[in-house]
C-alpha cells in the first residue's frame, strides 16, 4: 500500500489528484497562428503613431533593423530548446548554461515583463473603447478585458491556443486588408476630405526622413521593440506543443517575412495615404488613415481590430506568466505552491491567479493616470527594457553553450547562422538600445527606476540561498 504525498517544497507538480507535467494541447496551426500575431502586438496597432511621429519615414528603417536582431535571438533560442525537448522555457537552459542565479533573474523579470505588457495591452483596450463609449471610464473596459483573458486561460491551454488563433486571424486579415486599400488608394490618388493626397511622394519627401533628426530616430526603438515583444513568446511554448522540433524551426523561420508584410508594409501604406503631417501620436494611425480618408464605418472596424490586438497580447501575456511562474516554481525559485497543476485540464491555476492579481493591481493605475496614451509610453518602457534584458540573457546563454557544449552545436537539427558573431552583435545592439533612452524624457525616468527591480531580486536571491543553507546544515546537523 502506497501512502498518499501531499504537495510540499522540493515534491512534483501536481497534486496528489492532480497531473504531474504540462499537457501538449497545442498544434502547428496554433503554434503558427500565435506566432503569427506575436509578431502583430499592440505597439504597432497603438504605439507606431508616435514612433511615426517621432522618426518620420526613417521608421521603416528602425522597424527592419530591430526585427533583424530580434530574429537572431529566436534562432539562438530555437537551437537552444531543441538540443534538450525536456526544456519548459528558454529560463531552463539558461539556468543550464549560466546558473541557477541567472534563471532566478530572467524567470522573475520575464514574468514581470508580461505582466507589465499585459497591463499596458488591458490599458489600451480601454482606449479603444472610448473610441465609441468616449465618456465611459477607460478602467471598466480594461478590467472586463482581464476578466475575460482570465477565464480563456482558465480552461485549458487548447482554449487559449483557439482564443489566441482567432485573436491572431483578425489582425492578420485587417491589416492585410489596409496594405490592399492603402495601395488602391494611392494608385487611384486618393484624396482625403482635409484635402491630403494619397501619394508615394509623402514617403519619398527628405525633409520627413528623420524630421526630429538622428535623436528622433533612436527614439523611435523603444516603441519598435515593444512592438515585438511577443515574439519569444515560442521559447514558453516548448512543453506544450505536439513535435515541438518540427514545429518551431518553421514557426520561426516565417518572422523575416512577417516583418516586412506587417511592419514595414503597413507603415509604407500608412505614411503614403496620411502624410507624416497629419498623423498624431496619440492615436491608431490605423484608425487615422481611414478616418481621414472619409471611411467613418471602416475605421470603426480597424478600431475593433486595434482592440483585439490588444485582447490577444494581453491573452499571450497571461498565458507566459503564468507558465514563467510555473517553470520558476519548478526550479524552486518560486512558491512550491505555483507548480501545481488543475486535475482536469494540467493549468497552473495558482500560477495563473497571482498574475492576474498582478495585473489587476497595475490597471488600477488608470485611476492615477487617466491618459491612455502617457501611461501606454510608461509602461511600454519598462516592458521593453525587460524584454531587452531576457533576449541578452538568451545570447548569453548561447555563447556559453557554443563554447562548453561544441558537441550538441554539430548535431543541432536547427542550426543559428554565424552564430558567435551576430550573438555578440545583437548584444552590442541592444546594449545601445538602453543607453539612447536616456536621451529622451518619456524612457528615462522608466531606465533609471530598473535598478531597483534588480536590487529587490538581488536581496531576495541572497535571503533564498541563506535560508536553503541554513536547512542543509541543520539537515547535516542531523544526521
């Protein structure tokens, strides 16, 4: 007879009813489809007219150079996980590769850059609703938003790989539908009722290549890299998808392509139609080009498209949390209580609750700031800085296991091209990324407040190893 274990620091997850592991509910149509609409996140649908704005047409160069780099770090990655299916995350190998410390510190900042992410994402949402309801406090949108992504996640991952599919399916058939009508437009030289003419002299005109200057345009990588976040958001995916290696190599090699549809696209489209002039950095330019263009009815369907844009980032960011959280209890970085999974759908239900708890703390921020558009920039920032943070530790991570483990390298089946090289270029690039926020008054005072973030974790870590000290000498005392 077998005596029943109840879950305890240091047991597997799961309860003793329970599951023991995640369950591998998702299939490549989901895997592509999130993928898909991680590349489609809410800094492009809200946050491209400032950058618009800020970096005049030299945003088409930004957004092309920060993809570049941000597809280096998912090859780094994507050979890094398939050396090892046992991996949940990408906080895995890097425990593996650079320490038990270094997981502790990515695990931790990635689970709160979704969170952030998702706060600025429900923020949004609120935005977008007023687009209708101009009268309607923007935190009642945004809290039912997080109600609702609450429940999807709830169900089963299956249900939030449909929710993220649908989610991803709109915006992917929006903005292709604006890059078709954008080029209509201006091959038909259509003009807006104020009196703009839709032109690809509005994209060729020097005087909006950089009219902000060299400063204008490193501003605009704040946002542009806020924009991808979501993106790795394959790295969390691993332990729950069906023939993860045949899976992500394609998932991941279809970003480049992506970029250029979505991203560059539909700034080129956006820029032609609207005239840099006549675009504001407080509001969709998606939502802009056609309301200028005379299509009241049509801008109100891209504003809902805006909002579930938003809806499905915020969705992804639920989702990452929560299986961060759990992938750090698994490694005894959290409370054991977080790696334990429902009985019937194998959720980390408790890991999902503290997020969410998390997030909605963070929403009621509206009630301090009421602008939807300054406390979309704060916290955008942060987001981005902590993201910025996790793709370096996943180069890192990389270097090291190209020099300690040249074995595994030669028999990866996804090999990262000039890998040691563009590693170390990437680093520097982001590395740059940092220091030209401080340039501008919007990002600053968002770097400057991360230290602290960092010294809390340091405190913690160093109360964590002291406290495990004390059980093994006491344990050893025992004995």
């Amino acid at each position: 007879m077998t005596e029943k274990k109840s879950p305890r620091p240091g047991t597997p997850a799961g309860d003793q009813h329970g599951p023991e592991t995640l369950h591998r509910g998702l299939s490549a149509r989901h895997i592509q489809l999130i993928s898909l609409g991680g590349a489609i996140g809410t800094g492009l649908f809200m946050g491209a007219g400032k950058t618009i704005a800020v970096s005049g047409t030299s945003i088409l160069i930004t957004y092309v150079v920060v993809g570049f780099f941000m597809f280096m770090v998912m090859r780094a990655m994507g050979e890094l996980l398939l050396t090892k299916l046992e991996y949940r995350s990408f906080a895995d190998f890097v425990s593996d590769y650079l320490g038990p410390k270094a997981s502790f510190f990515l695990g931790w900042s990635y689970w709160l850059s979704w969170v952030v992410t998702c706060i600025a994402d429900v923020v949004v949402c609120g935005g977008y609703v007023q687009y209708w309801l101009p009268h309607l406090s923007p935190w009642i949108p945004a809290l039912f938003t997080l109600a609702l992504l609450f429940l999807f996640n709830l169900l089963s991952v299956k249900m939030f790989g449909e929710a993220e599919f649908w989610f991803a399916l709109i915006k992917i058939i929006a903005i292709v539908a604006l890059i078709v009508t954008g080029i209509w437009m201006v091959a038909t030289g259509w003009t807006s009722p104020d009196g703009v003419r839709a032109s690809p002299g509005n994209l060729t005109d020097t005087a909006v290549f950089m009219p902000h200057g060299v400063v204008g345009f490193f501003a605009g990588f704040q946002i542009a890299i806020f924009s991808y976040t979501g993106i790795e958001l394959l790295g969390t995916m691993t332990a729950e998808t069906r023939e993860p290696e045949k899976i992500l190599p394609k998932a991941i090699n279809a970003i480049p392509l992506r970029i250029i549809l979505f991203y560059v696209l539909s700034m080129v489209v956006i820029i032609a139609v609207t005239s840099w002039q006549h675009i504001s950095p407080d509001t969709s330019p998606f939502v802009t080009l056609f309301a200028k263009a005379g299509l009241p009815a049509a801008a109100a369907v891209i504003n809902f498209v805006a909002l579930t844009s938003a809806m499905s980032s915020a969705n992804s960011g639920v989702y990452s949390s929560t299986r961060m959280l759990y992938g750090l209890s698994m490694e005894k970085h959290a409370h054991w209580q977080f790696r334990i999974l429902s009985r019937t759908t194998a959720i980390p239900v408790r890991s999902l609750i503290f997020s969410i708890f998390c997030m909605l703390s963070g929403t009621l921020l509206l009630f301090l700031v009421p602008n939807v558009m300054t406390l979309f920039t704060i916290v955008s920032t942060l987001a981005a800085i902590l993201v910025i943070y996790s793709w370096a530790m996943i180069l890192l991570a990389y270097l090291v296991y190209r020099k300690r483990r040249p074995d595994l390298h030669q028999q990866a089946i996804f090999k990262m091209p000039a890998g040691i090289f563009l590693c170390r270029l990437s680093l520097l690039f982001f590395l740059f990324s940092l220091v030209i926020m401080v340039f501008d008054p919007d990002t600053r005072i968002a770097l400057f407040s991360m230290p602290l973030w960092f010294i809390l974790l340091a405190v913690i870590w160093r109360i964590k190893v002291k406290r495990e000290n004390t059980k093994l000498y006491k344990l050893e005392g025992n004995m």
